[in-house]
C-alpha cells in the first residue's frame, strides 16, 4: 500500500474532511511514489483559522527564538539532505546531483532567515523636533499562503516560509500537486524542529479547489505565489476584490544568453547547455533564447547542436542521466505544441523537437531542442516554453543584443559572454532583468541576493536576500515625544 501523507493543521497530520486522497507520481516511470489527501475548501477554512489563531502567540515570540528554531530546521535539512534529494528526483524528476542543490538552496536560506531573528534592523533618525524620537521597525503581515510550483519543491517553498516565519507571520503553504511528498518532508522538518502548532499548516490539492479558497479567505492577509503569468494575474486580480491582499508574484521568465564575438565560446557553449537543458529547461531562470553576434552565429549553432544532440536523457537517479523527464503529459504536449508554432513561423529546426524514448521509462521525455534562424518577434522568441527548446536570434551587435533582452514581457535573468569590460558594463547598465550573469549562464542565483524580475516576471517584490524581509513584513514608523508639549511637525520647527 502506497504511503498516505495527510495535511497538517495545528500541529496534526489530518486526512482531508471530505476523505478524498490522490496520488504522487514518479514522473520518470509514472510509479506511484505515495497517496496525499486532496483537500477542499473546508480544510482551508481549519487551517486558517488555525494560522490565524497562532499569529497571536508567534507575532509576540522573540525574533530570535523564531530563528533558533529556523537554525535547527537548517540542521535537519542538512542532516536529511541526501534522502531529500533522492526523494525529490523521484518526486520531481530533476537529476540527482539537481535536486541535492534544491535541496541546499532551502539549506541556505533557512540558515539565512535563522539569522535574521537576531538582526531585522529598523531605522532610528533624528526627529526635526527637539525631545522627540524617530525609529520604524518591522511588523508581521499576518497569515500568509504559500503557493508554489513543482520544479523546486524545497527550495522555493523555503524561500517564502522561512521570511514569513522569522517576521511573525503564520503560513498556510499550498504546495504544487505534482510534488506533495517534498513539502510534507519540509513541514515534517519544521515541526521536528520545534514549530508551535499552527504556525505553519499544509494543505494538499489542487488549484481550483485550495487555491482559490485561499485567494477569497477574509482570514489570509498575503498570497506569496510563484507559476505562470496568467495564473499571477488571476491571483491578483482575486486576491484584489477580497480583502485587497498583499500578493507578491514571482512568474515567468524567457531568460537570454547573449554572445559577443569576442567571447570564450567553450565557456560560453557549457553556460548554455547547462542553463538550456538543465533541469529539463524547466527553470523560471531558464535560458531559451541564444542571442549571438552573427559573426560567430554559425560556429556557435555547431556546438551547441552537437552537445544537445549527444545529452543523456534518463531517470534523474541513474548516474549518467544528464537530462531528465518533463513533470507530466501536459507539459510534455505544450512543448511539442511550441516545437509545431517555431515551425510554423518558419524558424530552423536544427536538432530535436520530437518526443524522446527511454527504454524501461515511460515518462514524458523530450529531445533537447534547438531552432536558429528566429526572429525576436516570433513567439517561440516571445513566450516562455518552459522545456528544453532554445532559440538561436543573431543581431549585429551589443546594443541590438539589449534590445532584443529587453523587448519580451519576462525581465528575470540575462546573460552576457564577452572578454570586453567595457561592453560588459554597459550590458549590466542596460540589461532590463531582476538578475545579470557575466560569463556564466542564466541560473544558479544565490540566495543572499534579490530574486525577482522586471515587468510581467512579478509584481516588483522579491524573494531572497535582506529584500525577502520587505515582501513579508510591513514598516512601522514610530514617534515618541518626550517634550511634555504640543510640537506641530512641519509647523513648529524653527
Ligand atoms: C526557479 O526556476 O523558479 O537561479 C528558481 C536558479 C535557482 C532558482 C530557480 N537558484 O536557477
């Protein structure tokens, strides 16, 4: 019998009310890896309330025994993380040594977050009064709900419950269907580590069930989302008419190296595959455009094609797999559906673009895929395919090169391969994304740094770093006068 992995509202593992479960997929092999329970609305409406009870109690907890119990969440992440990252491959489908760095990511930010709890600076500043003090401090927001997405099962999740936790806020995370075992191993952890009751509660399902029931719920006060950009919209516009919720969005990406004739291509070309085809190219950061001086256009296209030809797809855990399944069915024909529109547009089907079969394996596996000869108008340049197909742009220089980065409706991660400092400065001026890579590839960002993007990425906050501390808490401005007298500001200062 397949494992059952209940939801956890106020510090107890609970099947859903209705009794409905469904089940985790090993996207590799379509084995069932565990059954989760599929909730509805009225297992929201607990674990708010819940949450909403706790705030009470953990908004008045000391900053710093929050982060002493973050710092030993980060222990036991790091204790566990080998049986995380085996699980997450399975779960997930990425390859191992992909998963091992999901699951350092969360590690990280964790131990960063547990720090946090004995810093939170405010501001304190000279009043324009005599006898008067000035200082803001931070507040917790409340009750947030935590959406995320399967292709970083730990360490996105962590990204946002752990900024949440150290500031006072309660959580009711709603992780992605695909990957439940993941976030039922974090929470498992958090409680392990001390969590207080209903301060953070799970609840497994879909969507359209527990994400909207979330989104309305008088009793949330944030949504902190990452998906798709129609899905970000949607949960803004909801999260608006309800309450007029605080949403930080984190959304899509159509991420672009870009190559100057000058570059290092051998650096250039593992900055690419890695950035194209790791991961399945199912990274937000993900490059999917190749935008390259045309007077290396075609070596270029060369390696690039060649080292895609020859990756080795497989299931994440086998050592020699370098690139793993897509998540499910659905993706599998979106990517296809784009391969068919790059074609249709006239744009150059170098290598790939077919479903790929993997003896034993009846995942949804597909051939890294490269089209040169695209337009920046066309839509495989536009839209973001989130599988591993790359689109190969030439321009005729660094600043058509910025103008192509810049003029999609993603503004995530950008890439620059030049030897040229001059030029790589006025890239890292002009490059209009949340995140700039000189002579490396378009992912792999660090966690003590902003994560976000421009224009339709997100909705201008960011995760990670000191700026996750601004997303999830609200500036409390403070004034005490001490002068025993009526000080008018602004009126009485001279
Ligand atoms: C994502 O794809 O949603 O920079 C997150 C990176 C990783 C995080 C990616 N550190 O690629």
């Amino acid at each position: 019998m397949a494992e059952f992995y209940g939801n956890y509202i106020d510090g107890r593992w609970v099947p859903a009310k209705s009794g409905r479960r469904s089940p985790s997929l090993d996207p590799a092999t379509g084995e069932v890896l565990g059954e989760v329970a599929r909730s509805g609305p009225e297992d929201v409406d607990e674990a708010v309330e819940a949450a909403r009870r706790a705030f009470r109690t953990w908004r008045l907890t000391p900053a710093p025994k929050r982060g002493e119990i973050l710092y030993r969440a980060a222990e036991l992440l790091r204790d566990r993380k080998e049986e995380l990252a085996a699980m997450l491959t399975r779960e997930m489908g990425k390859v191992l040594a992909e998963a091992r760095g999901d699951v350092q990511e969360a590690i990280d930010i964790t131990y960063f977050m547990a720090g946090e709890g004995r810093r939170q600076f405010g501001h304190t500043v000279p009043s324009e009064l005599p006898d008067k003090w000035a200082m803001a401090v931070r507040d917790p927001i409340g009750v947030v709900a935590v959406i995320t997405p399967w292709n970083f099962p730990t360490a996105i999740p962590s990204w946002k419950i752990m900024p949440a936790l150290v500031l006072g806020n309660t959580v009711v995370f709603k992780p992605a269907s695909d990957t439940p075992i993941l976030a039922a191993m974090l929470v498992g952890i958090l409680e392990e580590a001390g969590l207080p009751p209903g301060v953070v509660n799970l609840v497994f399902g879909g969507g359209e069930e527990v994400g909207e029931a979330l989104l309305r719920h008088p009793g949330v006060d944030m949504i902190s989302f990452t998906g798709s950009v129609e899905s970000g919209q949607h949960v803004a516009e909801v999260a608006a008419r309800h309450g007029l919720k605080r949403v930080s969005l984190e959304l899509g990406g159509k991420n672009a190296v870009i190559v100057l004739a000058d570059a290092d291509l051998d650096l250039a070309v593992d900055g690419i595959i890695w950035s194209a085809y790791g991961t399945t190219g199912q990274r937000c950061t993900a490059c999917s455009r190749l935008i390259v001086e045309r007077a290396v256009a075609e070596e270029l296209e060369e390696r690039i094609a060649a080292r895609a030809r020859s990756l080795r797809l497989g299931h994440g855990l086998r050592p020699e797999t370098e690139v793993g399944p897509l998540i499910n069915r659905t993706a599998l024909e979106r990517v296809k559906s784009y391969v068919e529109v790059g074609r249709r547009e006239g744009a150059r089907l170098v290598v790939g673009g077919e479903e790929a079969e993997v003896p034993g394996l009846a995942g949804a596996f597909f051939q890294p895929t490269v089209f040169a000869d695209v337009r920046p108008e066309m839509r495989i340049a536009r839209e973001e395919i989130f599988g591993p197909v790359l689109s190969l742009i030439p321009v005729d220089g660094l600043e058509e090169a910025i103008e192509v980065n810049n003029g999609v409706q993603y503004g995530l991660s950008s890439s620059l391969y030049t030897r040229d400092v001059h030029r790589a400065f006025r890239a890292i001026r002009d490059l209009a994304t949340g995140i700039v890579y000189i002579n490396a590839g378009t992912i792999g960002a660090e966690i003590q740094l902003p994560f976000g993007g421009y224009r339709m990425t997100g909705n201008g906050h960011r995760e990670a770093g000191i700026a996750a501390l601004d997303t999830y808490s609200e500036w409390k401005s403070i004034y005490v006068d001490f002068s025993g007298r009526l000080q008018r500001a602004q009126i009485d200062t001279h």
